[in-house]
C-alpha cells in the first residue's frame, strides 16, 4: 500500500466532493451539502483561492484529504480553519488522518499561522480521541450561530 | 446624536483594536489578545485582505464595528463569518448594534454569500437575545478546538 500525501490540484475537486458528501452523511446532514462542484472548484482555484486542500492517495486513488482556509482572529491573528478532514471508511486506521493532519501543522508552521483551529462534533468520540494526540484544546464555550440572507 | 455606519479605513485601525480589547475584558479573556497592530492593519488593508469591516460613528467618534472575514463551507460555499461585532458600553441600547448588523446584510447580499456565521458564548444572554430577533439558528452540538503550532 503506497501512501502519497500531496496538494490538491483542481482535476481533484469531483472526489473531494464526492468524499465530502460521505462526511456529511457521517455527521447526520447530507442535505445541508448545497455547493455545487462548479462554484467549489472556483472558491479553490479561481482568480482568488479562499481554500487550500492536501489528498492522501493510496495506491493513486485519494482516499481522504483535508481541506482549510484562512481565518482572521481579531485575537491571534491569521490562523489556519480546518474545515474539514476525512478518510474513507475502507481506509480508517492505517495512519492517513495522522499523515494528513501531520502535513497541516507543517503547512501552518510554513505560512506561519498562529496556530490551528476547527471543530468537532461534541459526539463524534473517534475524532475527539484523536485530536487529544495532538494536545488539543477544547472549548465548548462558543455556540454556532446562522442566518440565510 | 449623528449615527454613521461606514466601511473602516486603515487609519481606523488603532481604535478598532482598542474595541476589540474592551470585547476581550467583556468576553473574560483579555490576555487572549496577541496580535499586533502593524500584523492586525496589514491583513486588513495589505495586498491581500483578509477581513473588512464597518463602523459605526456616533459624532464622529467610533463607538461600535463589525469585522468579517469569508469563510469557505464546502457545504454551503462562501459566507460571512462575522468575526466581532462590537458596540462600547456607553452607546449599547441605542440602536448601533441593529446598523451595524443590517448592514452586514446587506453586504452579505451583495457580495451574494451564502449566509452569515459566527458564534456566540453560551451565557452571553444579551447578544442570545439581540440574535433571536434575527431569527437566528443556534447550533450548540460544534465544540471549538485548537492547537499552536
């Protein structure tokens, strides 16, 4: 099994999303994913990129990847969002979440972020018990908040 | 009393970091805030921007401002993240808060976003109560995390 971690290209966009797709029906809202594959790889690799992705391949199919952009704390400064990060469920257990989230510290550390910020579901047990490898702090102070325009 | 509501300009920068200190006191993490003026000026106005926002001027005094960056949701595309909103102890109450927020709206629409986000510390029952109006939806279920890097 050959794992090759590497930046997402725009050609990637169709299985990112199809992979994106299958998080959100892990997450219990598969009808909340409204973004078309048109405007997605225009938001990350148009004139103006506001995403950045890195793929894990096996054996040159990607089989997870994990997608940031950039957020403006009036706090910290510029930080790194992790938006999402996702291995198929054939693939879980062998390393790539770790390899992936491995190559986004790198990444920060290069930009020179100041730090790595994301969320979790407060049930989703499997990714808490793997961010706590990394010494994560948790927060569950902070609510989400929405309104359509 | 003259209430404008305008888009910030560099020169402002000074006194929205002011602002966001008093936020910081009020959201009881005032050592939280570590950026600098230079870093916080540039990603605002440099050659990238990465966060817009408008102020509310009472007498030509900035009393209150709402900062935004975008933030990519590879399920709803591009929104307004509303990073800080912000109206000083002594104008609350008179109807800046309300400017400000419609006239995030209203730029959210222009700039044809899907939505606006942001969160909201669980026990900050003013803020809840100013949000209802908007009939906003509050999704508790999300836990922040974050590491440095």
């Amino acid at each position: 099994m050959k794992v090759v971690i590497r930046k997402a290209e725009k050609e990637d966009c169709p299985r990112l999303l199809e992979l994106i797709k299958e998080l959100a029906v892990y997450e219990k809202a598969p009808e909340q994913v409204t973004v078309s594959l048109a405007h997605f790889a225009e938001s990350g690799f148009g004139d103006k990129p506001l995403w950045w992705a890195f793929c894990a391949e096996v054996d040159g199919k990607i089989e997870g990847f994990a997608l940031y952009y950039i957020r403006y704390s009036t706090w910290k400064g510029q930080r790194m969002y992790l938006e999402d990060i996702i291995v198929t469920e054939a693939m879980r257990g062998k390393g790539l979440g770790k390899q992936l989230f491995d190559r986004l510290i790198q990444e920060a550390r290069e930009k020179r972020f100041a730090g790595i910020t994301w969320q979790v579901l407060e049930w989703n047990e499997p990714a808490i018990h793997f961010y706590k490898k990394y010494d994560a702090d948790f927060d569950p102070e902070w609510v989400n908040c929405s309104i359509n325009v």
